[in-house]
C-alpha cells in the first residue's frame, strides 16, 4: 500500500448526487481506494445537514441537485470551514467551474469520471485546504492572507522548478523549515524568492 492510499484510509468523505448509480460507483470507486464513505445525500440541503453534524474530511458535490445546487451547497461548507469542496460538473457545465471556484471549490471532477482522475483531485483538494487553513492560521486579516498566499504560491514555484518537487511537498517544505527555524511561512518564502532570484537556494535538511 503507498502512502497516499495509507493516509486515505483516515480520510472520511461525504457524496452529494441526486443520480443514484453515479453515487454508487463514486462510493465504491472511494472505497476501493481506501477512503471512507461516512454519508451520502440527493440534495444541496442534506448535504450541508450531513456536512454539519459528520464533519467530514472531504464533501463531493454534484453542481445540479434538488432543493439546493451544488454551488450554494459548497457556499455554505466552505464557508463554514467544515471541509474542502469538490464539484462535480458535466462537460456542458464548464462555464460554471469559475463560479464553483468562487463558491469555495477547491477542485473540480468533469462526468464521466474514471477512478485515476478521481484521486488526483481528492489528493488536490485536500492538499489545498491543508494549506490554505495553514496560512490563515499566521494572519487574521483577509487582505493580508491573500498576500501571503500569493507569496508562499510563488515560493513553491521556485522550490518546484529548482528542485522538481511536487506542489505539496514544496509547501510543507516551507511549512516545516517556519517551524523549525521559528519564523512564519511568510518570512521563509520570501527568503525563497529572494535566494532564488540571486541563485540557487539552500535547500533544507530533509
């Protein structure tokens, strides 16, 4: 078993689809990886019910769906900091991937889905919240995570294209080295950036 599947295995999901057999096999596709199916709903409304009183690690959502869309669905549990969202659209449904992102996506599915596009955005989005709920632990002030976002993204770049290093190992790169060195993620990205711009950057003990 890899890594990913182990850490999988504590990962407990929601699904939110109103067709029933795309909801079974996205449950049993997320099973047979290791992840945890804690709840299953039809609707927007039961899902953020089941997100409310689960809490899950990830919530999946249909964009279309009764009673409540999957878009104000999203709104409501990302909004909430309860989960990370992934939307699942149709190819006809594209022009709505913006409006999920800004409903709090943090990834999105295109129907029909196989299994090796499913966990990759599972991983995503997981991945994404760890490190935006990370950042918005340093700052309180929205203007000033959006800076720090926007720094710490241009940090893992850097960290990405000198030492080829996955998106999520360069962040907890500079998650680990603030720690260890007491400084915030912030002040090491900038460090980061300015090393780089002059040179190569010292890269930490692993």
């Amino acid at each position: 078993m890899t890594e990913t599947q182990t850490d999988a295995e504590r990962r407990r999901v929601l699904i939110a689809e109103d067709e029933a057999l795309i909801r079974l096999d996205l449950a049993e596709m997320l099973v047979e990886e290791g992840y945890e199916v804690v709840g299953e709903a039809g609707d927007g409304e039961t899902a953020v019910r089941l997100a409310e009183d689960l809490k899950p690690d990830l919530v999946i959502l249909d964009i279309k769906m009764p009673i409540m869309d999957g878009l104000a669905a999203a709104e409501r549990i990302a909004g909430a900091r309860i989960a990370p969202v992934i939307i699942l659209t149709a190819f006809s449904q594209r022009d709505l991937v913006e409006r999920a992102r800004a409903a709090g996506a943090m990834a999105y599915l295109v129907k029909p889905f196989q299994k090796s596009d499913l966990v990759p955005a599972v991983e995503i989005a997981l991945s994404r919240y760890s490190e935006i709920s990370a950042l918005e632990a340093e700052v309180a002030g929205l203007t000033d995570r959006l800076e720090i976002r926007k720094t710490v993204e241009r940090a893992k770049g850097a960290l990405m294209t000198t030492y080829g290093m996955t998106e999520p190992q360069a962040f907890k790169w500079i998650q680990r080295t603030a720690m260890d060195h007491r400084m915030t993620m912030k002040e090491v990205a900038e460090r980061i950036l300015a090393e780089t711009a002059g040179g190569e950057v010292a890269r930490p003990a692993t």
